[in-house]
C-alpha cells in the first residue's frame, strides 16, 4: 500500500519528524528556510498533506484550479488566520490545528511581557551589556509596580484563563475582561476574573491590556487608535495573540505621542518583518514569537499533528479539526 506523501514546511522537533517519517513518505525542509509562494502552491498540487506553519501564508490564489492534490493541511499552531479557510474548504481540504498544548507557554510569555515592560528589564538589561550602567542610584529606570494593579484581558479561552490565573493568583492583580460570548460568573471566579460588556469598559479600568483573541477578519486592528485612545495614559499593552489584533501604525502613534505608556509584544502584522520606528523605542518589548517555544510544548505541538493526519489517512475523523 502506497503511503501519503506529505510535506512538511519547516523543521519540527526531531521526535516529531521521525514519527512522521516512520508512518508516511514524508519530505522535510532540512533547511528550514520559509517556503515562498510558487513552493506553497506546488506543494499544494503534489503532496497529499502539507504541514503548515504560521510562517507559511496560504491565501485563495494558491487553492486556483483542479489539479489541487493536497487533501488535509495539518498546522502546526493554534491560530489558522494565516490560511484561507474559505478556499481551503471549497476544495474539500480539512484543515486541523493544535490547540490546548501551548496554553501554559504562551500565558507564561504574556507574563514575562507584561513583567518586562512594566519594571523596565528590557532596557536594563541593553544598557547593562552596552557598558553603560554606572551603578544603583535611587531614580534609575523606574518602573511600575505590578502587585495590586488591574490587567484587563480581551479573550477569555484557555490562554486568556491560564493568564488571569497567573495575574490573580501569582501577583495579587485584579482581573476583568471582555469575551464576545458570557462566561458564568462562578467559572470566571475560579481565575480571579471578572467579565465586563464591553472591551472599551475593559479599557477604562485596566493598567495592563493582554490580547488572547484569535486572529482573522473579524478581530483584524481590534486593538486600533480609538481604543488606544480608550486605555489609560499609563497603561500598558500585551500582544501574544496575533499581529492583525493590532493596528501597528496606530499603536507606534499611541506610543510616540504618550497616549499609552509602552507594550510587550511577541506577534507582529508581517512578521518577520517589524517595524523599526518600534524597534527604537525604549518602552517596548520584543520578542521573536516565543509563545510556545519550549521543547515540551513544541513537540506536543507536533505530535497532535500527527494523530490528527494519521486519523484523516486512516479514515477517522481528525481530533482537531477546525474544517
């Protein structure tokens, strides 16, 4: 019996990619360079599964024509907003995600975020490796203090719930938050959470604000100059959801002429590419997109992928499928 031949689009942890070698004809990007476009779209055409990343944009022009070969795309992530499901489902190709195995990575990053920004660690630690600390002196980078201040969080699924945990619970933080569907008041307790209508009533009250939203259309510049404008003047923003939450030129502006105080951010609008005018300022953190980059939560990642494309071949419906 011929195995499905299937592509995978980046290199994955290596426990993951000797299962899938094991059980399929599978070809590995050994070079682990992003694929481009007419790659995508090749792939599309001879491979029965192709492995996407968040790196690897599909959009409609790729899924054109009849000669579409590709039956499953088994992503590696959460968030899908990066594939054009709509054009994805006309071909009959099921998509699945992995969901529910990064949610304690990427609270954590918000945490470390949300730390960094307030008590200033990002332009210690620069000034620090440039040589340029002359040592401890009482008004040196001050900072904020987080014990005791309010954080408001827009999405209150796994990872908006594992983060208001570690805000309530950790460091004695008030939490409210905004989720387009109601969320019984007993469960949002158990977090040390509290729902309010609106996401500008959320903005209103909060001294932090942490996006854990998904991506897509319908939250496309959610977070954008009016509501910006709707934050505290010292306020904070945390972004580890996705770029297109967040209107990039509005929140460089709110950062520029004071309106909000700085912001931690993991997930840019095009990354890899991000904005120098962000890049120069001092009350911003930066990361490369670390949500879920540790070994455990990377190769659990993986190995969902597998059990959702070995399902799909062995005539099983997918675990995670979300088309």
């Amino acid at each position: 019996m011929t195995r499905p031949r299937i592509l995978v689009t980046r290199r994955w942890p290596s426990a993951v990619e000797a299962v899938l070698s094991e059980r399929f004809d599978v070809v590995l990007n050994t070079s682990d360079a992003a694929l481009d476009p007419g790659q995508l779209r090749e792939a599309l055409l001879t491979f029965d599964a192709v492995l996407p990343t968040v790196s690897d944009r599909l959009p409609s022009t790729l899924f054109e024509g009849d000669a579409i070969r590709t039956k499953i795309l088994g992503n590696f992530g959460v968030g899908f907003n990066h594939i054009d499901i709509a054009a994805a489902k006309a071909k009959g190709i099921v998509v699945t995600n992995t969901p529910g195995v990064l949610t304690d990575c990427t609270a954590d990053i918000a945490m470390l975020l949300l730390l960094s920004v307030a008590r200033r660690g990002g332009e210690g630690e620069r000034e620090l490796r440039a040589g340029q600390w002359s040592g401890w002196r009482p008004t040196h980078l001050i900072g904020t203090k987080v014990t005791g201040k309010t954080v408001g969080i827009i999405g209150f699924g796994r990872i908006g719930r594992a983060f208001a945990q570690r805000c309530h619970f950790g460091f004695g933080m008030d939490v409210v938050f905004y989720n387009r569907s109601a969320i019984d008041p007993m469960e949002a307790a158990r977090y040390g959470a509290m729902q309010l209508p609106t996401i500008e009533e959320v903005l209103a009250v909060s001294d932090f604000v942490s996006l854990h939203c998904p991506g897509g259309a319908e939250n496309r510049h959610l977070m954008n100059a009016d509501r910006f404008a709707a934050m505290k003047r010292q306020a904070f923003l945390i972004n580890t959801a996705r770029g297109d939450v967040v209107d990039e030129a509005a929140l460089i502006a709110a950062l520029e002429q004071g309106i909000i105080r700085g912001a931690g951010l993991d997930v840019y609008e095009t990354e890899p590419s991000v904005p120098e005018r962000l890049k120069a300022m001092e009350n911003v953190v930066l990361l490369p997109h670390l949500g879920s980059a540790t070994e455990e939560t990377r190769t659990a990642m993986g190995m969902k992928v597998v059990d959702n494309i070995t399902a799909f071949f062995a005539g099983r419906e997918p675990p995670d499928r979300v088309v």
